[in-house]
C-alpha cells in the first residue's frame, strides 16, 4: 500500500484485525468451556484473559473503524471471511495443555503476522491507527513470549 491509502481501505484493513480478534475471543470461551483434568487448573483464568483481552482489542479497533466511518463486521457468519488469514480454527484437545497451547500459539502468531502486514503495507497513511496496531501487536507479542516459555518453544 502506498502512503496515500484511503480512509476506507484502512478501516477496512482494521475490520479484518477487529474480525480475528472476535475469532480469538469466541474460541478462547469455547476452549475454556470445555477444559477438562489439568488443563482446567491450569489454563481457566489464562483463557478468561485471552479472551478479555481480545474483545478489548476488538473494542479498541471497532471504535478506531467509527473513527474513520467504516462500519465493522456485523453477521457473525462473516467473521472468519473478513479475518486475516486461512479461516481455518481448530478445537484442540481440551484435556491437554499443550495441545492448547500449541493450536493457540498458531492462533496467535497469525495475528501477529497481519498486525504486522498492516505496519508494513501502509500503516504510515494514518499515524492514530498506526499507533493502535503497534500497541496491540507489542500486547500479542508479549503473550507469545509467555507461551513460547511455559512451553519451553525457542
């Protein structure tokens, strides 16, 4: 994207962050709904908190769209086509914490790989939601050194 990126094309690119971010938060209530043995113990509040945390990015995100008179994704079944990425979610095995770990860490760095594409392809043409993005991506990065360390991942 050039520097001279309309409005439009930049709430929309900010929808698509917003989508993955509503994603994350459906799929970390799913998640936690269904924990079982040491999983629950361990990961019930960690999962709460992912979630918190995305619908706060997605708030954050949606009021930035307004901001630039976009309108963000309003059916659900449109979610996953507007967001970043294959579309493709997973269920993990919700007895084992490394399993999800694992599928939320593949999760989690696609969405760092589009807040960064976003930086990247333009994020100059408007330094308000350059500022948003590159706070969130710092928070999403921040979460992935903490699983890449319980998990022990390089």
């Amino acid at each position: 994207m050039s520097a001279f990126i309309k409005s439009e094309e930049i709430a929309e690119r900010l929808n698509g962050l917003y989508c993955a971010n509503v994603i994350t938060a459906l799929w970390a209530d799913a998640v936690r709904n269904r924990l079982e043995a040491q999983a629950i113990l361990l990961l019930s509040d960690e999962l709460k908190e992912v979630a918190m945390n995305a619908r706060s990015a997605a708030a954050r995100l949606a009021d930035r769209v307004g901001d630039l008179d976009g309108a963000i994704t309003w059916d659900p079944r449109e979610l996953l086509a507007n967001a970043p990425g294959d579309g493709r979610y997973e269920l993990p095995d919700c007895s084992s914490v490394r399993s999800i770990s694992e599928v939320g860490l593949r999760a989690l760095e696609e969405i760092i790989a589009a807040y960064e594409r976003f930086l990247m392809d333009g994020g100059d043409a408007d330094p308000v939601s350059r500022l948003l993005v590159t706070e969130l991506l710092g928070e999403e990065q921040h979460r992935r050194a903490d699983i890449r360390a319980a998990m022990r991942v390089p």
